[in-house]
C-alpha cells in the first residue's frame, strides 16, 4: 500500500532532481521503495503541488508528458529554460540527462 509517507517522499526526491536533468515515473517509485508505483508517481504529479518542478519528469523513454499542466508544449519550454532539448516531444541526449542516482 501506498500512503502520505510514499507522497512525502515522492515530493523530496523530485525537489532534488538537479537543474538541466530529468528522471522518470519509475525511478522515482524505486527511489521512494515501490519501484512498482510508476502511475501513482504519475498521479502525484498531476496533482501534487504545483510548486514543485514536475516538468523534470518523464517517462521511461524520456517523453514528456502528455497530461502536463499547459500541456507537453509548456513541459519542453520549462526544461529548454534548463538547457534539456527536445526533439518531438522526447528529451535529447535522455541517457546523458537522466537522475538516476543509487539505481
């Protein structure tokens, strides 16, 4: 069962996700102890605080988010701002960009 903790956590390790690099739903989920909660990160994400920098989330193959707030458009805006390009909706260099730490 995921609870608040998995949520208090999910919001820690996407705070620390460095300026100009992205993670994923899974890695996130892993990091958090549920490598199996992927669509719940997501669900975090979309309706977590706003406050937070969501655009430096993606999915496994590095796409940007198609239920981002403003849509992917604004996503690839964010983390251009970050120097993270993009190439049809999916982060350039994604190995090269991608937090993954202990995994």
């Amino acid at each position: 069962m995921v609870g608040n903790d998995f949520r208090s956590n999910i919001y820690d390790l996407i705070y620390r996700v460095p300026f100009g690099q992205v993670t994923t739903y899974g890695d996130l989920a892993a990091l958090a102890g549920s490598p199996s909660a992927a669509r719940i990160v997501g669900g975090i994400a979309h309706y977590g605080d706003i406050n937070l920098p969501w655009h430096r989330l993606v999915n496994r193959f590095g796409g940007l988010a198609s239920g981002f707030h403003g849509g992917r458009e604004v996503q690839a805006q964010l983390l251009a701002q970050e120097g993270v390009t993009c190439t049809n909706f999916i982060v350039d260099n994604f190995k090269d960009k991608r937090w993954s730490p202990n995994l």
